[in-house]
C-alpha cells in the first residue's frame, strides 16, 4: 500500500506543476492588463508582467522538479546497500 500512495503522491505533485505554470502566466497577464488599462501604457506593462509571470512559472517548475529528483536521490541512498 505504502508503494501506491507513493505513486499518487508524485502524480500530485506533477499535476501541480501544469497548474502553477498556467496560473502564474495567468496572474501575471491579468494584473498586466489592469495596470495597463489603469495608466494608459498599453500594451508595455501587459508584455511585462507576462514575462513575469512566465519567469515565475517556470521558477516554480524547476523547484518542484529540483525537490523530487533530491527525495529520489535520498529514497535511492536509503535502498542501497
């Protein structure tokens, strides 16, 4: 039982991953577009904050990605012999 929940724990974790990516581009284009609407800049601080919001995103990403391959290599030097 302990190997399934493993398993269903990194299926989260990935499925994380899809969901931090997207809502980051999201956060970032939406406030974007209000600062642009609210100062008149468009479409410069839009272009911004997407690019914010993506860098963000992928930080995210490689975090999770960085933290996973670490508790691989913990599990791997636990199992060895």
């Amino acid at each position: 039982m302990p190997r399934v929940r493993e398993t269903f724990q990194k299926y989260l974790r990935f499925s994380t991953m899809g969901l931090e990516l997207g809502l980051s581009v999201i956060i970032g284009l939406l406030i974007g577009q209000a600062l642009d609407g609210w100062l008149g800049t468009d479409p410069w601080l839009t272009l911004l904050f997407l690019i914010f919001g993506m860098v963000a995103g992928f930080r995210s990403v490689y975090r999770l990605v960085r933290e996973m391959q670490r508790r691989d290599r913990e599990k791997r030097d636990e199992t060895a012999p």
